[in-house]
C-alpha cells in the first residue's frame, strides 16, 4: 500500500468554529486522510492569546502567536480570524507561498474576493469560503459546480439567522423588537453588539458572494442595497400576518432586463439585502428560528432550495473541512486550484432598477372620496393596486376616527414606488404612511 503524502494545515484562530475544527482535524484524522488522499497533519494554531480557556481541549503545544511564520510553512490554510487585517496580509502570504486558502470571512472575501482571487489563480492554488455565506448549508458548491452548465436568474436567501430568529419571534409570539432581540442575546444567538446582524450588513456581505458566484460577475459590498430589521415593528408583523404573509430579511440577487439604466440598458443584476413580505405557503416562508435557507431559480433545474443550520461551531466547521479535503486533493492530483468564473461580467444595477410588488400602510382621514384619490394618485404614477384593506379605528384621547390602509401592489419599479410614495405624502388626508415594504413570491 503507497505511503500518503503528509499536508501541512496551518489554522489561524480558535474561537467557536476554529476549536471545532482543530478537534475535527485530530480526532478524524484517519478518515479525512481517506477522502482526501493524504495526511492532514494540523501543524499549529495562531491566535492572540495562548492560555486562552477555551471550549475544546486541544494541545497546548499547538497554539502560537507567530502566525507569519505558521503560514510561510504551511501547505494549506485555514482562515476563522475574521475581520480584514491581519487576515488579509496572512491569506495573501499564504496564497504566494503556494498553499491553498480556506476561509469563513465573509466581510473580506465580499470586500477584497477580487485580489484574492487573482492571487490564488496567479499560483494555481484553491481558495474556497464555503463557510462564509450559510454555515453547514452546501450553497457556494452547487451553485459554482453543480449549476455550471445552468442560468441562474434569481437567488433568494434567508441568510443570518439572528435576524431570522428574531423576526421569527416577532411573529410567532407578538414580541417587540427589542424583546425579540433580548431573547436572541441570551441564547447567543445575537452579539452583545447586534449591529452587523440587524442592519444587513452580515447578510449583505453574503449576498455580494451569492451574487458573485451566480452571475459569474464580482460584485463587490458596495453593490448592495441594505436595508436591516430594527424599524419593523409588532404592528408590521402582525398586519402582515393578517394579510397572509410573513417578514423575512432577505438577500436577493436577480437578473433583470432594463431598458434605460446609467449603463446604457440592457441586462444587469439587482443585489439587494432588505426586509421583505413573502405568502406564508412560500418555502423559504417555513424557515423558522435561527436556520437559514436560499432559494434558487434557474432556467432549466427550475426551483432549487437549500436549508440548514447557518451558523455555530459544529455545523460551519463541517463546511470548513469539505473545503479543506477539495483543497487537498487539489494538491494531491496537481493542477490548478479550482476558482471562480467570471465571464459573465453583467452590470450591477441600482436599487431603483428592482422591480417587485410592495406593501404600504397608511394612516388617513375617515371621509368620502379617500380611496378613490390614493388609487388615482398610484395609477397617475405606474402602480397597479392588487389589495386594498381598509380598517376604521378611534382615537381614545380625542375620540377622532382615521382608517388604516393596507395596500398591496403588482409589481413595480422601485422608482416608480418611491415616487408614488412621495406623492401620497403630500395628499391632506394622509396622517402618516406606517411602513413601506417589498413582497416577493406573489
């Protein structure tokens, strides 16, 4: 029986996912040589701190603060540090050095994936961030293999599931945000600084690589449109449930044809992370707690759903070490690494190019003739009213009545929205508008 070859893994970080794949790599050590052809020997862990208590018990000898010097010796890299620098510095060193790169960082591939790449391909080495975008959930995989001879045109995503978990609450149990957002701190499902995860920022940087990798164009972070939850409220939740739908935050990437944008016309990409109305018999509609799901439609495998536990030690480990034997096994049979395409090169177009149907609330005057001039005023600007509900209410206070409309569009331009919104604005009888919000799947 041949001798397998002995592959020197470099582990930069050892927080949640980091410790559970150093024990991963030691305890299976036998199988993932099998699958990947040769011995993975984890050669060392850099952090910052080496007396560090942590959640796994793993080799003191195995940690260290020279993470340069791990790299320059290493034949695979596994990046969980997160953040840009030093992660950057130590990915490019690595790259140059001729070893292959797997990383989580979803903030660096999105920013900097570009240079990354270029780098990877000028070495012929692998770079892969299966981990980056929905934990275990294989998605970056199939689209850029599995969908290769395919055209996606749209990807819906449910991809952080401290937003899901908390808008899920709101819904299920008629919680307010910052309730909802309490519960999702004490079961460590938000940081004690939740401001990544509910303003979009954490969803929209894993849109830019779910767009990325879709159309075969590197779209970057400033591409996105972002759009958090901490505006919508237990009203909204529960004027949505009354209508039949459901608040999810979503990351959309969608091709559109657009006959005048600033790029001329023609075809473009919207990419997008904002939250959004879906019918509650809609798939990604069922996806509760703090799971996460992406919804794929292509011209010719039509509709594709994937779900799955989206973050946590464990499970994104699992994601990380599917990368880790691809990557071995690229260096076992030589040749170059496998990388992304980019032929398509379609223009990312801005958020007033969407198109989508929307939900809008409104607080008016109780009298004759409301209805008919709102409805005039939409038709005067391109929106086609699909769902009008109207609800009378009394102020306590000043015993005055006002009605509450809830209205549902066909699908329309996101500029013929915004400006169909501005006008309503100004009508008299217009108290207030409560909330604007997309709807998608009707």
């Amino acid at each position: 029986m041949t001798e397998l070859r002995t592959l020197k893994v470099a582990l930069l970080g050892c927080g949640n996912v980091g410790a559970q794949v150093a024990r991963i790599l030691i305890e299976d050590a036998d199988t993932l040589a099998a699958r990947a052809g040769a011995k993975l020997q984890l050669s060392g862990i850099a952090v910052r701190n080496v007396h560090a208590k942590r959640d796994v018990d793993l080799p003191q000898d195995l940690f260290t603060t020279d993470a340069d010097t791990l790299v320059k010796d290493a034949d695979l890299v596994i990046e969980l540090m997160g953040g840009i620098e030093p992660a950057r510095t130590l990915i490019l060193s690595a790259l140059r050095n001729g070893a292959c790169v797997v990383t989580g960082n979803k903030a660096l591939v999105a920013q900097d994936g570009p240079t990354l790449h270029e780098e990877a391909d000028k070495a012929g080495v692998q770079l892969s961030y299966e981990a980056a975008v929905a934990g275990a959930i294989p998605i970056l995989r199939p689209i850029r293999d599995s969908l290769a001879g395919d055209r996606i045109t749209r990807v819906l995503g449910i991809v952080n599931g401290t937003t899901n978990f908390i808008l899920d609450q709101m819904d299920t149990t008629g919680a307010q945000f910052a309730d909802a957002l309490a519960e999702a701190q004490r079961l460590g499902y938000a940081e004690a600084d939740p401001t990544a995860d509910v303003e979009g920022h954490d969803a929209a940087a894993k849109a830019a690589i779910l767009a990325s990798l879709s159309f075969h164009t590197r779209f970057a972070l400033e591409n996105v449109h972002c759009e958090g939850i901490t505006s919508v409220t237990a009203a909204d939740i529960a004027a949505a449930k009354d209508a039949g739908f459901v608040i999810k935050l979503l990351a959309i990437a969608e091709k559109l044809n657009v006959a005048d944008t600033d790029t001329g016309g023609g075809e473009g990409v919207s990419v997008r992370v904002h939250p959004t109305l879906l019918p509650r018999e809609h798939p990604l509609a069922a996806v509760h707690g703090a799971f996460n799901a992406v919804f794929i439609e292509a011209e010719n495998a039509g509709e594709l759903m994937f779900y799955g536990q989206g973050a946590g030690g464990t499970p994104t480990a699992s994601a990380v070490l599917g990368d880790l034997v691809s990557a071995a096994r690229s260096l076992v049979l030589g040749g170059p690494g496998r990388t992304e395409t980019t032929t398509g090169q379609v223009a990312a177009l801005p958020i007033d190019a969407a198109v989508t149907s929307y939900y809008i609330g409104l607080d008016v005057a109780d009298q004759p003739g409301v209805l008919a001039r709102i409805a005039q005023l939409f038709a005067e600007h391109g929106v086609s009213i699909e769902i009008m509900r109207q609800t009378i209410h009394r102020d306590a206070e000043s015993n005055v009545e006002s009605a509450e409309l809830r209205i549902v569009t066909h699908r329309a331009s996101e500029a013929a929205l915004a400006a169909t919104v501005q006008a309503v604005k100004g009508l008299d009888v217009i108290n207030s508008v409560t909330s604007v919000l997309r709807v998608e799947g009707v």
